[in-house]
C-alpha cells in the first residue's frame, strides 16, 4: 500500500530556485500583503492569505517526519515569518523533533513582519532552526517602491535586515533589475546598492522584472513607466555593482528571468563581474546571453 503525500499544496507554490531540493512545507497560503502591482504569485482566488491551522501544520511535519528523509525544509507561501513567533517556534520545534536531519530552515519574508519581532524573538527562531530568510527588497529607492506599491522604504527595508542580521539568520536579498523604468533607473540602482551596503547580506541576487500578464496593473500608479531594452537592463546592472561595496556577499544573477549569468563573490569579484557586464554591452553578440525563450517565464 503506498502513503499519501503528507503535505496538502495549495496550487500554485513557489519557492526560491535555491530550495530546489527542500521540503516546501506550506504553513500560511499566499501573501499577506499582496499588493505589489508587479507581482502576480498570489493573485488567484484560491491563493487568498490566511495562515494555515496550526494542528493541521504539526500533523503534516509528523507525518512527513514518518516518510520522508529531508535536510532542508522551507516554509511557504509567501511571507511566513508573518506568523506570531510562538506559533513559528511551535512549528520549527516539531521539525527538530519529528525531522531530526533537517539541517536548515528557511522562509521568504517581507520586511513588514519583523516590525513587531525584537532581535531577541528573532534570536530565538534561529536558535530553533530558522537559518535563512528570502527578502524581496526590490529596491532601495523609496519612489521606485512607493510606484511599484511594495509598501515598504529604504529604512524600514534596513531595519529588517538589520534585525535579521543581528539574530544570526542569513539575509538572501532580491533585487528587481528594471524596476523603476527608463525614469528611475538610475536612482533605483544608486539607492538599491546603498541599501545594500548598509545591509552587508550573506546573498544577493538580481532579477529582471516581468510582467506575465501585462502592464496594465503596474502603469496604474506608475503611468511614466517605460521599460528598460536588454542594453539598458545591464547598464542599470553596471551601476548597481558598481556602486556595491559588500564585503562578504554571495552574488547571482541566474534566475530564469536574466539574459546574462554572474556569480561570484563580493567583493573579491567586483571588476570581473562588472567586465563580464560591459562585455555584454558593447558585445552582445559575443557574451553569450539568454535568448527569449531561454528565460523560461
Ligand atoms: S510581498 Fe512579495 S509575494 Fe507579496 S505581493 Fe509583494 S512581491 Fe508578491
């Protein structure tokens, strides 16, 4: 007789392309927030925030703990440290016990949750497992956010981070590669890079912004927005790494949606990567970027 999967998903579920091999262990259902107009993760009616039930959410980890070997584990949807730190050390406690191999937990979070959380709070879910959280800044620029309706700014983005960084847990920033549009371009770069300064992440990784079902939303609070071409996308990158002075960062730019793959560390690899970049430019031909369908969106 063979089991049943323990885990119920709720369709669709994303995860973060470096929790490719993780145990996706849904513990709230969508996005708190849900409001960036760039953003469609969460916009079925199915993927309607809530948090998950508690006991629903242990039985499943029990359960998964009687069939599964998994050393990583990363806790959707959306925003799962928006979850009361009780109920979060409830869930990583019965990871420890059910799951002893686990190794590392993780979870995408928005800066917003950790605005009532104290260090100390925090210091106490990495002490429980928590070890790595998924920050989607998109942006340092506090225009470019306000337009992009992510509801958050450059200090409430740092203090976040801060926090984080203060209790031991990784920070794995996101940035949004042509957020800002030919307007703001080059703001959204020169204030993304002092965001991360001030923040030294562990990780950081660019993404260029898409828009799968069109514009229409996203012009609705920024009507000037024009995109960035391919050329534009990588000059906005050469400011941006440009302007970086991280001292021990982990950097990629390689998810689906980037023509041009980087990796490499900063700041050691600074002037490599800002060559590979304008080799991109001024020979593009040569640089062997992503083709369109390539980018897999
Ligand atoms: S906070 Fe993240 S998941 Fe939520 S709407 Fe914004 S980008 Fe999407």
């Amino acid at each position: 007789m063979s089991l049943a999967f323990p885990i119920h998903y709720i369709e669709p579920v994303f995860r973060p392309p470096s929790e490719a091999h993780s145990l996706i262990l849904p513990v709230t259902n969508g996005c708190s927030w849900n409001r960036c107009t760039f953003c469609e993760m969460y916009t079925a009616p199915q993927k309607k925030f809530r948090a998950r039930d508690e006991d629903q959410v242990l039985e499943e980890i029990r359960c998964a703990g009687q069939q599964l070997i998994v050393q990583r584990v990363f806790l959707a949807d959306g925003d799962a440290l928006v979850l009361p730190t009780r109920r979060l050390l409830n869930i990583l406690e019965a990871i420890r016990e059910h799951m002893p191999q686990v190794r590392r937990v993780s979870s995408y979070c928005l800066p917003r949750n950790l605005r009532k959380k104290s260090v100390q709070e925090l210091r106490e879910l990495a002490d429980a497992g928590l070890k790595m959280a998924y920050v989607g800044c998109e942006s340092g620029d506090d225009e470019v956010l306000m337009r992009a309706s992510k509801g958050e700014t450059f200090d409430s983005s740092l203090s976040a981070l801060d926090k984080l960084g203060q209790a031991g847990i990784s920070r794995s920033v996101m940035i949004l590669n042509g957020l800002g549009g030919q307007l703001l371009s080059e703001q959204h770069a020169d204030s993304s890079a002092r965001l991360m300064n001030a923040a030294q992440p562990e990780y950081l990784s660019t993404l260029v912004v898409s828009f799968p079902y069109g514009e229409a939303r996203f012009r609705e609070r920024f009507p000037a927005y024009r995109p960035l071409s391919q050329q534009q996308l990588f000059r906005e990158l050469e400011r941006l790494l440009q302007g970086l002075e991280l001292e021990q960062t982990v950097f990629r730019s390689d998810h689906a949606s980037n023509y041009l793959v980087l990796k490499g560390a900063l700041g050691r690899d600074k002037e490599r990567l800002l060559t590979e970049v304008r080799n991109a430019i001024e020979r593009p031909q040569q640089a062997n970027l992503r083709q369109e369908w390539q980018r897999g969106l």
